[in-house]
C-alpha cells in the first residue's frame, strides 16, 4: 500500500511537471475533469511522441504491479506472524489484494474514460439527439449518458440546454438517469471485485433502466410538470462547435480525469473494502442468506427503499456489496440495492426539484425505482 | 473589454475568473469582469456545462478551466 502510495505520488509528480500543470489548476474540491495543457516543449521531441511513449511507460509500470499483487500481499504474511487462515488473516489479506487492484483498475478506467470524454461534449450530444426523433433516440440518449462529460452541478443547466433545443423530456431524463448510474467507477470497480460479467451486466441493465424509464415517462407525456419558467426559456438551436483537440490535450485530459477522480474517491474506496474485509473475515457464512437470499421476497423492494434516499458513489458501496454476496445475498437484490444507491440520491432529487415539480419528481423515482425493482426480481429468478 | 464569468457554485468558475483577473493583470488589459450566477441567465446565453466565459457577450468558452494561453489570446485579441 505505502508502495503503491509512493509510486502514485511519484508518477503523478512526474507527468505533473511533463505537462506543467499548475497547482492552481488541481483543485481537489472541483467537480469535474478538466483538460489542462500550457504544453511547454523544451527538448524539441514531437509533443505526440512524447505523449505516446509516457503513455507506454506507465501502462508497462501499471501491468508490472497488476501482475504481482497476488506475491505481493502473500509475501506480507511471510513478514508478519499472522496466519492466512484465520479470521483476521483472511480480512488481511482481503484489503491488502483488493485495495491496490481496484485503485489500479481504476486508474486504468478513469484514464480511458477521461480520453474518450474529449471526443463528446453536451452540446455535441444535444445536437446528437436533437436531430433525431421517436422512441429510438432514448437509446443513443443512455448511451450518450456514458461517454459525455458530465458533473451533477451542471445537470440543470443540462437539462434545460436539452429541453430548450427540442430534446424531448423522456429521452432527456434517459440520459440523466443512465450519466450517473453507467459511470466508470462502478463499472471498474465491478469489474475488479465481481469480473466482467457482472460488470457487463450491470452496464447493460442500468441502460436498460434508463432508456425504458425515459420511454415510459415520456408516454405519460409529462411536459406540463416541467417548472413554468423552464417552458418558458427561449427555444436554442442545437449547435456543436466544437474545436478539435490535439492527441496530446486528450491524454492529458486523461491524467487530469484521474489525479481528479481516483484523487476523490480513493478515501470511500479504502472505507469500503475495509468494511468488506471485515464482513469476509468476521460475518459467518450465509449470515445474509436469511435477510438478502432468493427466498426472502421483500428483501429486493426493501433494498430499493433503503437505497433511494442513501448518497454514496460506488466506490464505497461496491466493495461492501460483494462482500454481501460471499455471505449468501442474492444477486439480484444486491444489484437492485447498487442501482439505487448510485442512481437515486436526495442531492440529486434536490438539484432536480430547481426545474422539476415535486409531482414530476415523485414519477421520477417510481419509475426508476420500478425498474431497478425489476431488474432485481428477474436476476434473483434467473440466476 | 466585457468579460462574463457563468457558473455557480463550482470552486471551478471562481478559479476560471481568478485566472482571467490574474492575466489581464499581467497584461495589464483593462477589464471589465462580470460573475454570472443566475442559472436562467446562464441557459439563455446557451451554455450547458459551466465554467464558461463569455466576451462582450459572446460565449466563448464552456465546460472547463479555460487554459492560460487560451485566456491570453481572449485579452490580446489573437483568437484562432
């Protein structure tokens, strides 16, 4: 862990200073990536193969250590009289396995994302969307949820910027619905702590999710419950001017995304995989089987109630969740109780309450909420 | 020259119109800066995603932190 630490301090000093980034720029309490260059060239090197062969550099850094965690956190019993057996050895070990695997997929996954996020932007997206029509456009709307860049502080001015330029409201919350939930946290951290199936799994069902809670909402053509001042903003054409960025501001972009994003996130991500290793060490075996098991039917609709209203980013909810699941959860409930926790939250409902009305609000997270219900009764059935 | 900052609540717009303050004193361009926080002000110039900048109320730029060369070329007038 101190290791890793140290690596980490020193690979973001180190393409800090390749990028000069100023420390005034790297505010921890900001929200969203920002793509920062002031790309000084003082060698002489083509920018675009020095930004290739750093890249190279540090994935070649990166699958050295993924490929040695397993010797490394075994060969920390060998320093310490602690057994692997026990209790505690196994919550040990636990955390010191999983705590530099998941910050390194993370890292990996927020570095990607920040790079592909360059090529979108919300007024690309909105020109996207508002060009189609019809049922269909939810699909793309989710979709698009995923790769544009997007922060909760803008989702009001997100929404109404969609609205005023003839984006309809159910493809709109389409894409509302599936930006937080899809996000590349949770899918890193699913993918490192339950495998890509359930990672798959779970990108393609909170896509569902969001695109046939769009399509309902915007069949009870629901307009009206739209805040009067908001249908009252001037109508927008849909413009995309975008300028193109260079290969080297995308990759910078990247590391940007990830001294800000794993910068954030890393403390819920220690709490949680330290909660999730005391339940793998300490919680029996199928303890949970008789409150979150197949059997127990009200388990998925009182994961989804306790959920809703619950505000944590998957970083801290995920590794408490898989825990869950060794001990006898069912799947299903604990994907629903998941969905619920990163989809809906009380800041969001909040934030949205400024261009919604509480009645639009209320439909709002019934039908996401049904959804997620769903999706947790039909995996407890199927699997 | 008018120079609007849009965006509330983000720790971002106070470092963009931070930036903006500090180069224009460097440069030693007269400014006149202008916070825009009023979110319905800030959708009817068309901007989605804050911080922006706006120039003599033209957006010229949303989403980020604007960079230093970028807000360079703002107050010297050499916009590409």
């Amino acid at each position: 862990m101190l290791r890793l630490n140290k690596l980490k301090a020193f690979s973001a000093r180190f393409y800090s200073e390749l990028f000069r980034m100023e420390p005034t720029l790297r505010d921890p309490n900001h929200c969203c990536a920002t793509a920062s260059s002031d790309i000084a060239n003082p060698t002489g090197i083509s920018p675009i193969y020095r930004t290739v062969s750093l890249a190279l550099l540090l994935l070649t850094v990166w699958v050295l250590i993924y490929s040695s965690l397993v010797p490394l956190a075994e060969s920390f019993f060998k320093l310490v009289p602690l057994e692997r057996q026990t209790m505690a050895g196994e919550a040990v070990y636990f955390f010191l396995y999983e705590v530099p695997k998941v910050l390194l997929l993370l890292t990996l996954v927020v570095f990607v994302m920040g790079v592909v996020r360059t090529f979108f932007s919300p007024e690309r997206t909105r020109s996207i969307l508002a060009r189609q029509g019809g049922v269909w456009s939810n699909i793309p709307a989710a979709m698009l949820g995923i790769v544009t860049p997007f922060c909760s502080c803008s989702a009001v001015p997100l929404f109404i910027g969609f609205l005023t330029a003839g984006v309809p409201l159910g493809v709109t919350l389409s894409f509302l619905i599936s930006a937080p939930m899809v996000n590349e946290i949770a899918l890193a951290l699913l993918f490192g702590l339950f495998g890509w199936k359930i990672a798959l799994l779970y990108l393609t069902l909170g896509l569902l999710v969001a695109i046939v809670s769009g399509i309902v909402i915007g069949r009870l053509q629901l307009e009206h419950l739209v805040e009067d001042w908001v249908l009252e903003m001037p109508r927008v054409a849909a413009e995309d001017n975008a300028v193109g960025l260079t290969w080297t501001e995308r990759f910078a972009a990247g590391y940007e995304a990830v001294s800000d994003i794993v910068g954030k996130v890393w403390p819920y991500l220690l709490l949680g995989i330290g909660v999730g290793a005391g339940i793998h060490g300490y919680v029996p075996e199928n303890f949970m089987a008789s409150l979150m098991g197949k059997e127990t039917w009200w388990s998925v609709p009182l994961a989804v109630i306790i959920g809703i209203p619950m505000y944590s980013n998957a970083a801290g909810i995920i590794p408490v969740v898989e825990a869950l699941l060794g001990k006898g959860a069912a799947l299903g409930t604990v994907l629903a109780f998941m969905m619920s926790v990163i989809a809906l939250s009380l800041p969001e409902m909040i934030i949205l309450r400024k261009v919604l009305k509480p009645k639009l609000i209320a439909i709002f997270v019934t039908v996401v909420g049904s959804g997620i219900l769903l999706v947790g009764y039909v995996f407890n059935a199927v699997l | 020259m008018k120079i609007q900052v849009l965006g509330k609540g983000c720790s971002k717009c106070e470092l963009t119109e931070k930036l903006i303050q500090q180069t224009a004193h460097q440069l030693g361009v007269p400014v006149e800066l202008e916070k825009v926080h009023d979110m319905q002000q800030i959708v009817a110039m068309g901007v989605m995603s804050t911080p922006a900048v706006a120039i003599d109320g033209k957006v010229v730029h949303s989403g980020r932190i604007p960079q230093q060369e970028q807000i360079t070329a703002w107050l010297t007038g050499k916009e590409k």
